[in-house]
C-alpha cells in the first residue's frame, strides 16, 4: 500500500514535470507553428547545467535560477539565429533542423562534459522524508518538486489567462493569423514564447536532475512523452497539457512500477486510444 | 516528385552495372560497405513513397525497417522465399494499423503521432523479451535458394540487394505513372481540392503508407540477411530521420534522390572518423547546410 | 435540381445562415446578393458539403444529400470553384482538371498517359472555357483571369448538374470579366448554377432568378427586374452599390 501510495506521488511529480516540457513545445507549435524535436535536448542540457553548478558552487539551489535564466538567454538566442527563420519551411526542414540540434547538442556535451552518467546530490536542506500517512513518508525534495511544478503551472495559466500579452499568445495559438489583427508584434511574441519554452524544459532538467542520473540522450524518452502530452492535451492548450501531462506521468511511473515492460506501450496505446475518439486532443474545445 | 530523366535512368542502370561488377574488382569489405548503402537506399526510397508522392513526413518509418528485419529472426531459418514476403506482410500489417491512426490527423499531429508509434514499436522490442532483447541478437540467416559459401557471401549478398533495390526503383517509377501516383502528387499539392473534387484522399494516403511500411519491411528483411544481426536500434525514430535526410540531401522532387543521399550519407558515416571521432557533429552540421543551402538536393545540382 | 430547405448554420452565439430555403434549376441562373457578411459563403459551403448544417436538408435530384461529405456530394453532381484560387500552381493546367475528371475512375493502377476518359473529360472541360491553347503550361504561369477560368473548368471536369461558383469574377479586372460572363451564360443552359458574386452589373446581366441575403436571412427573392424594382431590396443594400 505504502509503495503504491509513493507510486501515486511520484507519478504526479513525473506528471509535472511532463507538464513544464510540454506546455512549451505545445505553445511552440501553437504559436509559432515550428516542431521542435531538439526540446528533449534543452531539458538535457538543464540536468548537465545542474550538474556542472551544483558542482562548481557546491551549492544545488543556485542551479534552479541558472537553468532559468540560461534557458531564456538560450531561447532568445536559438529563436533569433535559427527558428525565426524556419517557420515558413516545410516539415520535413523543421525536422531536420532540429533534429541537427539533437546530434549537435549531444555532440557539444560530449566535448565540453564527457560522456559518463553523473548523480546530482539532492540538496541538504531537503535531503529528509516527510511522514505522510501511517509509516509512509515520502522525499522531501520530491514533494519540493511537485510544489515548485504547481506554483509554475499556477504563474504560466494566470499569466496566459490574466494578462494582455497571455491573450495574445492565446489568440496565436488557437489562430496564428490572428495576431497581426490584434495588432500586437508578432516577432516579440515569437521570441517570448520560444525563450520561455526553452526556459522551462531547462528548468524541469535541472530540477529532475537530483531525482535522476545525468546522462547522455536522456531528453530522448521525455521528448517522446511530451509529444503525447502535446497530442492528447490538444494543439496550443496550456489546460490540456496540463491535464494530458499528469495522465502520461501516472500511466507511464505506475506501468514502469507495475508492469515494466508493458509501460512503454501503454502511453502509446493511450494515444491511440484518443486518437480513435477524439483526433483534435482529448481536451480541446468543441 | 518525378522520376529521372532518360538520361538520369540511363546514368542510373549504368552505376548499377558498376556496382554489380563490384565483386570483379574490389574485396569483400568495399562489397559490404556497397550493400549498406544498397540497404539505405532501399530504406529511404521507400519513404520517398510517403514524402516526395503524397506529401506525408512520418517519423514511424524505422519501425516498420526494424519488424521486417526481426521477422526475420522470428522465423528462424526458414527460405528466403518465404522469410521476405512475410518480412513485407508483417510490416504492412503493422503499417496498416498505424497509418489508419495517425492519418486521422495532419501536419505536426501526424509528426508526432507517427513518432510515438514508431517509438511503440522501439519498445515492443526493447522492453519486452520478444525480440531477444535490448542489446540485439546474432540471427541465423534464411537460406538462400542454392548454398552459398562463406567467401561468397559479400559478392551474393551485394548482387541480391542491388536486384531488389532495382525493382523497388523500377517499381515505384512505374506507380508514380498510374492514376495512383498521380492522385497521390495532387494529394501532395492540395490535399483540400483534391477532396473536395471527390477524391477519397484518405484511403489513397493509407495505400501509400501500408505500401511503403512494406517496401520499408523489405529493405529490413534484407538488412538483417546481410548483416544476420537485429538490434531494436534499428526501429528507433533516428533511423527514421536519417532516412529523411537522405531524402532532403538526394532532392525531395526526384524519385532516385533518395539512392544519391542514400550512397552520400554512407560515405560520409564510412569516411569521416578519418578526419574526426565527432561523427553526430559531422552529421548534424552536414544536415544544418543541407536544410539551409542545398534546397533541391543532389539531384537539382546533377539535373 | 438541388433544393435546400430550412438550412441553418450556427458558429457559437452567429447565426450565419438561417432558415433558408432555396432552388436550383438546370438551365437557370441562380444568383445570391448581398453585403458582406450575409453568409453567401457559408451558404456555398454548406450547398458543398464543406459545413455540416445546423438544421435543415438538402436535396439533390430527390435524393436527401444532407449527410454525404464534400467528396461524396462531387461524385454525385455538385461541382464548386472557390473564392481563393485553390489549385495544384506546379501542375499543368491539363493535369490540374485531369485530376478533377478522375476522381470518379476505378482502376487506380492503370498508366495514367493511357486511361483515356479523364483526358477527354479534361480537354473538353477546356475547350469549354476555352482555356484549351494552356494545356500543358504550368498552372502558376496563367493570368489572374485564366486561373478564374481553370477553376471553373476543374468543377466542370466532374460532370457536375449542379455548379456552385462562389465569387468567380474576385479579383478580376473589367477585361477579364466579359468573357466569364459570356461562359456563365453559356453554362447555365446545361446545369443548374448558384452564383456568389459582388459585381451587380455581371449579376443582373447574367442571372435568371437572385436570391438577396442579409444577415443570413432571405429578404427578397425574385426576377432581376422585381428585385431592381424591390424598395425593401434598395434601402437594405443595392442602394449602396448601384446608386
């Protein structure tokens, strides 16, 4: 009962973090209609960010803002050098590009790394259980995790439903010719999506990495998920991925926990399944 | 997407010929390195089906290389007569299935359906038992119609993928000249109008995907009978990409781009680690000036 | 004949098209007016089989066509051109309509050079609109007024009864626009046509019968005569145009 109940939490602690990857690849496609294969890598580059901070400074909490702030410097860099440039293209360009990104990013971590798994220590501070229930008690920095994960779906939803510039992102995902009515400049949106993207895949490495080893092609099986996250959750839906992303991440911890092989193709098989009844998402309008 | 010219198929058989004189002069190693990239080419032409013909970039590709190719460990050693229809068959199937999934959905859905599904398959193979686990398995290969020797093999293997690759062109260039082929390049060019003139766009787009799953099964079937070696990397969506950049580097327009990228990236994957060990940097930056400058491809620059 | 009657069509809180009810007749000229926004396009769409309607049923020669789809409702005799030119430009102008006249072959595996039906239905779908010198020039290479052209010969080359042209003349200048009138004239005498068209003068040169749509609604249906005379008609929108 106890493992099952430590299951549940770490399902929806693997959930949120699928949430933050996917709300950015989601809004990418949404808004700026590019598909980025190469977003599984900025969560990557997040853990070996962690990596490389905590180890330098010894201390863990300053690799959080780090992975922020360098996801955003990151984003705004890759937007303005390559994608801004290859929205128009077709999809088999996209793929290519950012699947370049992917050998390219790999290759660079290799070379400035090396290519060994790492552990990232979780930090002091946190390093205890939690009694929850009866002998049950769970990681501190887990639940950490979740709280951190809420508190950042909670900001990206008021923002996105609160705020003008929200409304604008709204409006382009749902209808990408809208916004030059709206009268609001593109580019900046563009920009401003793609580097809060960035940031957030890079945020949820850096904070997995503690739960995690770090090792090379890790993004590799968080791109896939994010993907269905995308998918189920609907084209450009803050709200579906949120929901979307918890089921992946309780389907997928309690198959890996429960039946390890089947785990893989259950996901998938979920995505079927939403497919066959409803193929615009499962928590799209209309 | 349009075939080659008189002169391009003229170019094309005679290359063929070179190749196949290959066991004439040059040594097992160099007939092998030829038949990996024969394999390749096969892979990619059979996605060029999917990308040039109907317009349908699909991530799911490898998966359907990687069940033939394991169709033919599951068969054990049976006849090759028997090992390569079922190695089509099964991948077919599997393409039918899938493909009257994810074309329920277009553009980035159908992306990234496809990759989850080619991913489910990955899995079937890695995380289950069935295939012989994740580290891949030394096959026992189908028999050939008459016994071949072990010094051989390289000479018959190469001659066999050259004889399969040559019809699978042959055959495509022939369906692209049918009212299929011409309803898919309509598809390709407005899916919409071509709907709204009565055209059952759907049933077309899923006969080309089952029909490449199966030319894709075939070419695994023949990458695991020269190689007698299946690893579930072979399903894996990399695969799948790098077929995709075959395509884009031989010229997204011509049916035989996909041969010339093919032979291209091969080349380069043999001889690049005599310049540097950093091969994804190579290959990553050969697709960045692909994608950026060589917008027609190979066959643009040799029309 | 397609007959329409009580077709609705809802998007949210808009009623774009309501309770309508029409008629079109072989060898008639059907013509729908009105400002923009009445929901002439819509109309066209959910005549097409583009939009599902709200409420309401469609006939075609009897038959209750309401639930077939777009590539249904083709096969069965409804031909449409679009207000944006919607072709495949890298194609040739022939193979464009060769593509439209085989939508109804069987036999997909045969050598297309050799299947010899579409190609006649195509040349002739051509000749009729009289772009047949164009044949094998690619479709991007065509005028403004030829494209308008070729669009109507693709809804020709599927043997329609029912021709839907929804803004046939958009974008087109004064020199282009006598000869389409001349081949709207020429083919209302063998299908029944519903034309969507904003200039007033080629409607009521053309048109048997107009249809004047305002805020999806019918407010006069009539002669081209009765509806110049119509004062209900002048105040609500022709004063505006024709002056």
């Amino acid at each position: 009962m106890t493992t099952f109940l430590a299951q549940l939490l770490n399902g929806l602690q693997y959930g949120l973090l699928l949430f933050l990857i996917g709300s950015g690849l989601t809004l990418i496609f949404g808004v700026m209609g590019v598909i980025n294969l190469a977003h599984g890598s900025l969560f990557m580059i997040g853990a070996y960010l962690a990596y490389v901070v905590a180890g330098y400074t010894g201390t863990f909490w300053l690799a959080l803002p780090a992975a922020i702030a360098g996801g955003l410097l990151f984003g705004t860099f890759l937007e303005a050098a390559l994608f801004r440039r290859f929205r128009d293209r077709e999809h088999l360009d996209q793929v290519l590009l950012t699947f370049a990104l992917i050998l390219i990013f790999e290759e660079a971590r290799s070379i400035l790394i090396d290519n060994q798994f790492h552990s990232v220590a979780v930090p002091a501070l946190l390093d205890f259980s939690v009694p929850i229930v009866g002998g049950f008690a769970y990681s501190a920095y887990r639940l950490a995790v979740l709280a951190v994960c809420l508190a950042v779906a909670a900001l990206m939803l008021l923002f996105v439903e609160r705020t003008n510039i929200g409304a604008s992102i709204r409006a382009a995902a749902e209808n990408p010719e809208m916004v030059g009515l709206l009268g609001v400049d593109a580019r900046r949106i563009h920009m401003l999506v793609f580097a809060a993207g960035t940031a957030l895949a890079m945020l949820a490495g850096a904070l997995a990495a503690p739960l995690q080893s770090v090792y090379p092609g890790m993004g590799d099986g968080f791109l896939i998920l994010s993907f269905i996250v995308v998918v189920i959750g609907g084209l450009g839906s803050i709200g579906g991925a949120f929901w979307a992303a918890l089921l992946v991440g309780m389907v997928d911890t309690l198959g890996k926990a429960y039946v390890p092989q089947l785990a893989g193709i259950a996901v998938c098989g979920m995505m079927a399944l939403v497919l066959l009844v409803r193929p615009a998402g499962l928590f799209a309008r209309g | 997407m349009i075939g080659a010219s008189r002169r391009g198929n003229l170019l094309l058989a005679l290359a063929g010929l070179a190749v196949a004189s290959m066991p004439l002069w040059t040594g097992a190693y160099h007939m092998q390195l030829a038949s990996t990239a024969l394999i390749a080419a096969m892979f990619a032409l059979s996605l060029q089906l999917l990308v040039g013909g109907a317009g349908l970039v699909s991530l799911a590709h490898a998966g359907f290389f990687g069940l033939g190719a394991y169709t033919v460990y599951l068969l054990g050693p049976v006849s090759v007569l028997l090992s390569l229809p079922v190695a089509a068959l099964t991948a077919a199937v599997a393409a039918l299935g899938i493909g009257a999934l994810s074309l329920r959905t277009t553009g980035f859905f159908f992306l990234m359906t496809t990759l989850a599904f080619g991913q489910m398959l990955f899995f079937l193979f890695h995380d289950t038992p069935l295939g012989g686990g994740l580290d891949g398995v030394f096959i026992q290969r189908p028999d050939l119609i008459w016994v071949v020797s072990k010094a051989q093999r390289p000479a018959v293997f190469l001659l066999l993928n050259l004889a399969v690759l040559a019809a699978m062109y042959a055959g495509l260039w022939l369906l692209m000249r049918t009212l299929f082929g011409h309803a898919l390049l309509g598809i390709k060019a407005n899916e919409h109008r071509m709907r709204a003139m009565g055209h059952d766009v759907q049933r077309l787009k899923l006969a080309a995907f089952v029909l490449a799953g199966a030319l894709a099964g075939v070419a695994g079937h023949m990458a695991a009978l020269t190689d007698a070696f299946v690893s579930p990397d072979l399903l894996g969506w990399h695969r799948s990409a790098e077929a995709l950049l075959m395509i884009l580097l031989g010229g997204i327009g011509a049916l035989h781009g996909p041969i010339l990228g093919a032979v291209a990236l091969t080349l380069l994957e043999e001889f690049s680690p005599l310049i540097t060990e950093r091969q994804r940097l190579v290959e990553g930056l050969v697709i960045l000036a692909a994608v950026l400058l060589l917008r027609r491809g190979l066959a643009g620059i040799a029309r | 004949m397609m007959e329409a009657r009580g077709l609705s069509r809802r998007f949210g809180g808009l009623l774009a098209v309501a309770d309508l009810s029409l008629t079109l007749r072989v060898g008639e000229l059907h013509a729908v007016i009105g400002p923009n926004g009445a929901g002439k396009s819509t109309l066209v769409n959910l005549l097409a089989g583009e939009l599902a309607p709200t409420q309401g049923t469609i006939w075609l020669d009897g038959a209750d066509i309401t639930d077939f789809s777009v590539g249904q409702r083709a096969k069965a005799g409804v031909g449409r051109t679009f207000q944006r030119t919607n072709l495949m430009l890298n194609m040739t102008v022939l193979e464009n309509v060769r593509l439209a006249a085989q939508a109804s072959c069987g036999g997909m595996l045969r050598r297309a050079a050799r299947v010899q039906a579409p190609i006649v239905a195509a040349r002739e779908a051509l000749r009729r609109v009289g772009l047949d010198p164009t044949g094998d020039a690619l479709a991007r290479t065509l005028s403004h007024g030829q494209l308008r052209q070729l669009e109507i010969a693709m809804a020709l080359a599927g043997q329609p009864r029912v021709l839907l042209l929804d803004e046939p003349l958009a974008g087109s200048g004064a020199e282009d626009a006598e000869p389409l009138v001349a081949l709207m004239r020429k083919l209302s005498r063998e299908h029944a046509v519903l034309l969507v068209e904003h200039d007033m003068d080629v409607v009521f040169a053309v048109a048997d019968v107009i249809t004047v749509m305002v805020d999806g609604r019918v407010l006069a249906h009539g002669m081209p005569a009765e509806i110049r005379a119509s004062a209900a008609v002048r105040d609500a929108y022709l004063g505006h145009v024709v002056a």
